[in-house]
C-alpha cells in the first residue's frame, strides 16, 4: 500500500514538473514576428537584451534574478554588440532590481554597455523606460521566465509595434532549469498572460 502510494506521489509530481516545462516551452515560442524579426540590412548589427527585474528583498541578487541574468547573457548573438537593458525599481527591498542585475552581470564578466531602468514597477512600466534604449536595435531579446516575457512582447506591441517587429527568442527557457519554480510560475504567468492579453492599457 505505501508503496503504491509513493508511486502515485512521485507521478502526480512528476507530472506537474512536466506541465510547468511545457507552458514555459510553448511560451517561449510566442509572440514573435512571423519572420523571425531584426533587421537584415549588412554590417554589424545591434542588439537591446532586456532583463525584467523579479522581486528582490534586501541587498543581495536572488536565485530568480541570478538566473535571469545566465539567461540574458547567454541570449546574446555573437559578433553583435550588444547593450543590456536592466528594468527594476526597489519594489521589495530598498536596492533597485536594476542595479542587483547589473552588478550580477559584471559579477559573471559582462563588460559590455549597459541601460538602467531604476524607476519602474511592474511589467507596463518596464517596458514603456526600455523603449527609447530600443529604437536603434536591429534585434530586441527580452528575458525573464518565459510567460512573463511573452507578457511583455504583448506590451511591447501595443506600444510600439514597430519595435515589436524586431523581436528575437532568447535563451531563457531551457529544460530542467529551475524546474521546481517553473509550476509556480506557470499558474501566475497564465492567469496574467489572460489580463494582458485582455487589456490596452495596465
């Protein structure tokens, strides 16, 4: 009996896990350009990689925002020069979620240019500071867990649909990372994607 117990645990949880990875996965499939987006004119091109800051108390970067940082930097294309646009005012603690990312990006040996957004606080407003940083990108990554960023392409192309033309995937959604987080975020992420996908203005 407690084995056949355990057994339906361990495969009510493992099918949890497995939803939460496939929301992310699909998710991080939407809302892109059907031609993939950027510009292909000639040259080195220029790409915006926007981070959306989480929630961080106190003074120290938090796994959610470390991770999205690994995500951002490996997002970036090669031969490209890149600028990372860090969004996040102090809105759990008393540090500006913008400033923890980017101290965490030089931290991991990021030496490229850097956009501060100190003032905004919520996902509207992250994207509305990003954008003057994004009128000369040829490409525009945003990174964060993967619905959450789907919900900022759906702003971004209310706002801006010419911007949003330029969108590229990043690389935030990889299998089995951060697994335990993903069911979790996957609950809040639909229920939010629903709102935005509802709604013109917050």
């Amino acid at each position: 009996m407690r084995t056949r117990t355990a057994a339906l645990v361990v495969t009510a949880a493992a099918s949890v896990l497995a939803w939460g990875e496939l929301v992310h996965w699909r998710s991080s499939r939407r809302g892109f350009p059907p031609s993939g987006g950027g510009d292909s004119s000639p040259g080195r091109r220029r790409e915006a990689v926007v981070i959306l800051g989480f929630g961080n108390r106190g003074s120290r970067i938090n796994l959610v925002n470390r991770y999205r940082v690994r995500a951002a930097l490996r997002s970036r294309s090669a031969d490209t020069d890149s600028l990372l646009v860090l969004c996040g005012g102090a809105v759990a603690g008393t540090v500006p979620e913008a400033d923890l990312l980017a101290a965490h990006a030089r931290a991991l040996g990021y030496r490229g240019r850097v956009a501060l957004d100190r003032e905004s606080r919520t996902t509207w407003e992250n994207v509305r500071n990003a954008i003057p940083y994004l009128e000369d990108a040829d490409e525009i990554k945003i990174v964060s867990n993967s619905l959450h960023a789907e919900k900022a392409r759906i702003h971004l192309a209310r706002m801006r649909p010419d911007l949003a033309a330029r969108l590229r995937r990043a690389d935030e959604h990889r299998f089995g990372e951060l697994v335990l987080v993903k069911p979790f975020a996957a609950i809040r992420g639909l229920w939010e994607l629903r709102g935005a996908r509802r709604s013109v203005a917050p």
